[in-house]
C-alpha cells in the first residue's frame, strides 16, 4: 500500500511496530511533492506520534485477526470480555480501548482485534444504541430551532443532540465519529 490509500483505523508497520492511523492529511502543498501527515498510536505502548510520508511512499498494512467478543464489565481500568465461541474471558486495559470504551456497555458484542495471537484492540459495531441520562430540558416553542445541545449518555460520553431529545430516551450514535444519528422510537 501506498501512503496516499492511508485511512483512519488503518493499522500500519512504522518503525517496525504495529500503529493504529488515528487522523491523516493528504497535502499538495505548491510546488513541492506531495507528502500525507499522519497521526498513529503505537499498539504496543499506546503513545501516539506524528509521523510524515511521501505520498508514493510504501507502507505495510498489517492484517488483523478478528475475533467475536461480548463485553462483560469493568474493573477500574482493566475491561473484561468473553469470547462468544469458547468463552474464554480476558482482559484489556483503557489505554488499549482508547475511545471504543466511551461507545461499550455490558452485553455489547464487538470484534476484538489481534496481532499475532495478541489482543491490541477493538471494532465496535457502525451504530451503537445508548441512553440519555442528562440534557438541557427543550424549550417550549422552540421547535423550529436547529441548534443542537449537548447530552451525556449512559457511558459517561457526551455528544452534540438535536433540541427535542429528553432524558431517558434512547439514541443511536456513530461511535467512529461519536455523532448522533437519530432517537430510537
């Protein structure tokens, strides 16, 4: 792969240990070569990094093994899960999960990624179903007013909503972008 086909998630071999793309910039600046800006995490340390290439430079995109996992609980900073088809559990640390952990309640089912027989991550699901536990209350009468207020759901994450969601109601959310996208009827 090229450094120019880069995308967030991507997991890439940078100095010969495996880093999670976390933001990229494809740049064209003038007259000078082309060249991506790219934000990583390394999975092993979970520092994160800047790293710059040409854009025809050549990187290797690791493949990842995929494994089906319910989330159990946590421990403080330590997160439990169960693989679905064996039922082995085990654990991975908040720094592993990243911002996964802000879209995570007991009895999700996600793909726990691995390296080399190695958990380094998860995949959750495109849409995630939460609970508002906190909002502004709406405004009577302001129905016609697009401005959207912040809510905090059930796992602690807050996000932007539209003026008519209240409390207690249930909204699915992007969690690759932490965005709402709608109230569940």
């Amino acid at each position: 792969m090229i450094a120019k086909d880069i995308r967030r998630g991507y997991v890439i071999l940078y100095n010969n240990v495996p880093h999670r793309v976390l933001e990229f910039q494809h740049r064209t600046p003038g007259n000078l070569r082309a060249f991506v800006q790219a934000k990583l995490r390394n999975l092993s340390s979970g520092l994160s990094t800047e790293a710059r290439f040409s854009s025809t430079e050549n990187l290797e995109k690791l493949t990842m093994d995929h494994q089906e996992v319910e989330y159990l609980y946590a421990d403080g900073d330590t997160h439990h899960f169960m693989n679905t088809q064996n039922y082995e559990q085990l654990e991975l640390t908040r720094d592993s999960l990243g911002a996964a952990i802000d879209f995570m309640t007991p009895g999700v089912k996600i793909q726990l990624e691995l390296y080399e027989g190695r958990p380094i991550g998860v995949e959750l699901p495109q849409v995630v179903e939460l609970t508002v536990v906190e909002t502004t209350p709406e405004l009577r009468g302001a129905t016609a007013s697009n401005s959207p207020k912040p809510a905090k759901l059930e796992t602690g994450v807050t996000i932007s909503v539209p003026a008519f969601v209240k409390e207690g109601d249930r909204v699915r959310v992007d969690p690759s972008e932490g965005t709402y996208l709608e109230r569940v009827k």
